[in-house]
C-alpha cells in the first residue's frame, strides 16, 4: 500500500537515465512533467539527457493522484519503462513480486517489456 506523505513534505525517487529514454517518457511513467523534472535537475535543453544521468524526480503529487484512484479502480496502471525490473517496480509501490505476477498472469517474473502496461493491487 502507498503512504500518501504529509503535504509539506516531496518524495523523491530517483531514475538512471536509459539508452532511448526521452524526458517526456521518464516523466510519463512517474506522473509528472518535463518542466518539473527539468526545473528539480536544473536541466536547459530538455532535448539533451546522458545515458547514466540520475534524475530526480518528485513523486508527491503522483504517489496523492494514485491514492485518489486506488479506491476508483481497486488497482493501479504502470507502464513498465527500459531498465524496470519487478522488483524495482514492486519496491515503488510497497507490493510483492507475487502480486504483480498473479495480477498480471505473468509466466515468467524475469521477463517483462517496455511500454507494457501492468497492474498494481493497491
């Protein structure tokens, strides 16, 4: 289950930038914006990210939206990005490796694609 922190306070999470990754998608992916991953990084030229460059990525204002839905839809859509692993996706959002695989009819753990779509219990 997500903990929605108080409202004074930014979670943070940080992202390794991927070979093919754009601002747009890594910003995508966490529910945020290019400006604001940008402005948090002190990026000028959104065009221009390194392979290996740690984003930081305040996550507040999507970890609130996500505890908003959670009651809507009884789960929560992820699109799985280059370099996610279940166990790095199941660490975000406070669940078991075994949730994913069950809700998601996954056949084998260690294999899952970019751009898939994935539920999360919440």
């Amino acid at each position: 289950m997500i903990t929605t922190p108080p409202n004074n306070v930014n979670k943070i999470e940080y992202y390794t930038v991927q070979s093919g990754n754009t601002l747009s998608q890594i910003a995508a992916s966490f529910g945020t914006t290019v400006n604001e991953i940008a402005g948090l990084n002190g990026i000028r030229n959104v065009n221009l990210i390194f392979i290996g460059e740690v984003l930081k990525i305040d996550v507040t204002r999507n970890l609130e939206e996500i505890k908003g839905n959670e009651y809507e839809t009884g789960h929560i859509l992820y699109t799985v990005m280059r370099g996610n692993t279940l166990t790095y996706i199941a660490n975000r959002f406070g669940v078991t490796i075994q949730s994913i695989v069950r809700l998601n009819n996954i056949l084998n753990p260690n294999l899952i694609f970019t751009g898939e779509r994935l539920r999360i219990n919440n």
